[in-house]
C-alpha cells in the first residue's frame, strides 16, 4: 500500500507518498481503508519537528481520516468489516491520575495519532478500536474525515473550557483555519454576538457564511480597538485564540471585565508578550485547552453527521501531492479544511 511519509524533518521536500509494508491490526486495532483524510496544522508541526517528540522515521503524519473497516484485532468487538468510522486521534493511558479522573485529553501520557505515533495519511490506516466512531451511511467522506480533530477541540475550548452561555459574545482568531471555522460554528449554534478576524476580504465572507455576525479584517485595523467600538467599549465575553504571537496582547484587550481567553495553539508564536495588569484588573481568566474527551468527541461529532455543523473544505488534494496540502495551509490559502484522497480514490 501507499502512504504519505517523511525520512526526516524540514520543509515540503522531504513529503513522499511511497510503498510502505500492507498493516496488520494488533488484538485492540482496526484497519480502515481511508477514503477521505484531512490536513492539520499539527501535520505542519510534526513534519517540521517539535522539541521533545522524537520520532520514529520514516513518519506517516495524519491525526484525521474516515473510511471503511477491512480488518480488525481478536479483542475488538465494536466494530466489523464494512463498517464506516472516522478516526479521534487522542490516545490515553487509561490509568494515570486524570485519565481515571475522566480528564483523558490532560492524561500524562498522551499522545496523538499522527504526531506521536504513525498517522493515517495513507491508503490504508490501523488505529486503537477506541479511536474510531462510526459514521452514518449519508454523511460524506470528506466531512467524516475532516471534523474530528477541529471540531473537539473547538467544542471542549468552548463549551467545557470558557462554559459557553447562550448570552456569551465571542471573539474568534484565525476563522478562516480549521479549528478557526470550529469555532465560528460553535459559537454561533450555543452562544450569543460573534465576532470573527481573518486576512482578506473573501476569508470574511465565508466565516460570516459559518455564523459570524460581525467580521474584522486585522490586517486592515487593529481588532482590539474595533472590538471595543461595536461592542460600546464593553468587550467580549470569551476569545478564542489558536494564534497567539502578536495577537495576544489584543486578545487580552478585546475582553469585557471578567472575560475568559481560551486557547489551544501559538501558530504565530508561543512566547508572546502579555499584560499582566490587564488580566488581573479585568479578572480575566487564561485557560487552555487540548482535543477532548470521548464524551465531548461524541456530542460535536453528532452534530456535525446531523448538518447542524459542517467542515468546509477547501480543496480536495491527491495524497501523493500531500506537499501541496502542506502549502497551502502554511501559506494560509483559502479557508477550512485540505482533504487528501489516496490517488486510489480519485
Ligand atoms: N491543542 C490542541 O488540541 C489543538 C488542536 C488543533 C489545533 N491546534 C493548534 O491550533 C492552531 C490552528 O490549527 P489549525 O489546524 O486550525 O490551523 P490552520 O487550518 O492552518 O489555520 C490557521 C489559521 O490561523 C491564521 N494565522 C494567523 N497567523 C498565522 C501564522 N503566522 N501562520 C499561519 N496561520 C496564521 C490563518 O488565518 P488568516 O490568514 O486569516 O490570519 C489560518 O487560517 C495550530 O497551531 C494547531 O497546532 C491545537
Ligand atoms: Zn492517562
């Protein structure tokens, strides 16, 4: 079979898509054949290498993918061939103080599929049976396999995390992303006034397409201040910031009193420069947030199988020229997700 890999890490060059040996499912796995798989940004993080995650090489990266059950292990009893399932990369240890505090997504050891251990960015793909949910006969492959990771972690940011009510306005980063357009959805179907930033004028449209009800273009005005101006100097209730860098400070300022920024990734940058004064005059609270638990993954993912939420994609792209899919989201084209079909499919 085929699959997407790389010897080493660095920039799009090292991307192959090359024979590798047909999977072989142990006792607890499942093999799917993959007919639809997504790219993440952490696809970006992984091939470009992360301090403190050493990996086995040749590494197949890949966190989101669907497709058709083919084989499964002698303890596995979940599911059977012909089944459709979609794959949650959070892996757990199941017993560490927070996974048996049902917090698995903070369990000590956890890892996930594509960045700490093979990914599925190939034909075929073997996962933990309790990495797969099933999906239902009418949902598309390319939404099954471009909603599990974006979708979990702008569920858990916004409704455990910040505890999203119906009054909440937010202010969401980077929309036009994956977990970006999450999270303007999210907002939109449990919360109340969003508000979205994104890069041009075409990003825009399409998050107000998603839900946002007021769009700002930051690289035309500072968002901060145009926060503060429709909301009558008041500010947000929660932000939701996957970008930090140099947005962090307007984050920080875009919060009314007692506002909650919540965050699950620094795309532009992990050390930015914050106000301390800020965060506690305005009693702000700063929570992070990381994938979620089978329960949460469970109740976006119903969600989105039943149209109230949908992943947009952004193009549909070859897996041998994975390389491209890569491109486009360092190079922030287009807005959602970038689906890779094995070449098999097409
Ligand atoms: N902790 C977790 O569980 C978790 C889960 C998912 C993702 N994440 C993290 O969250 C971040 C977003 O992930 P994603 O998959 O949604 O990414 P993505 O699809 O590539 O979207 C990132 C968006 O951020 C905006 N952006 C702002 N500054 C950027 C910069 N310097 N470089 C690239 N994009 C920039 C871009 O929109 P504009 O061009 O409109 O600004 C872009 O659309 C990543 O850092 C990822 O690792 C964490
Ligand atoms: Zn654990």
């Amino acid at each position: 079979m085929k699959a997407v890999k790389f010897h080493g890490h660095g920039g799009h060059d090292v991307i192959a898509y090359d024979e590798v040996a047909d999977p072989d499912p142990g006792p607890d796995e499942v093999t799917i054949d993959v007919k639809a798989a997504a790219l993440n940004h952490l696809d970006v993080w992984t091939r470009r290498g992360m301090p403190g995650v050493d990996l086995e090489m040749p590494h197949t990266p890949g966190s989101d993918a669907a497709g058709v059950v083919v084989d499964v292990g002698e303890n596995v009893d979940r599911f059977e061939r012909n089944d459709r399932v979609a794959v949650s990369a959070g892996v757990a240890c199941g017993h560490c103080e927070f996974c048996r505090d049902g917090e698995p997504s903070m369990c000590v050891r956890y890892q996930i599929i594509g960045e700490h251990r093979p990914g599925v960015h190939a034909e075929y793909a073997t996962v933990p049976a309790d990495n797969l949910v099933p999906v239902p006969e009418d949902v598309a492959w390319e939404v099954a396999g471009s909603s599990a990771l974006v979708f979990q972690t702008a569920w858990r940011m916004l409704v455990s995390r910040a505890d999203l009510s119906p009054t909440d306005s937010v202010l969401v980063l980077g929309a036009s992303g994956g977990v970006g357009h999450a999270a303007v959805q999210i907002a939109d179907h449990v919360g109340g006034e969003v508000y979205a930033t994104a890069s041009s004028e075409e990003k825009l449209g399409y998050a107000a397409d998603c839900g946002a009800d007021h769009v700002i273009d930051y690289t035309e005005k500072n968002y901060a201040d145009e926060i503060r101006e429709l909301t009558g100097k008041r500010g947000v209730d929660v932000v939701v910031d996957h970008v930090a860098g140099e947005s962090w400070s307007d984050s920080l300022a875009s919060l009314a009193k007692g506002g909650k920024l919540v965050t699950c990734g620094a795309t532009a940058g992990g050390q930015p420069h914050t106000n301390v004064n800020r965060i506690f005059w305005n009693q702000l609270s700063v929570l992070g947030s990381t994938m979620a638990t089978p329960g949460e993954v469970d109740d976006v993912l119903s969600l989105v199988w039943d149209g109230t939420f949908e992943p947009r994609i952004r193009q549909v792209v070859p897996m041998s020229e994975a390389a491209r899919g890569h491109a486009m989201l360092e190079d922030r084209e287009g807005f959602g997700k970038v689906v890779l079909k094995p070449d098999s499919e097409l």
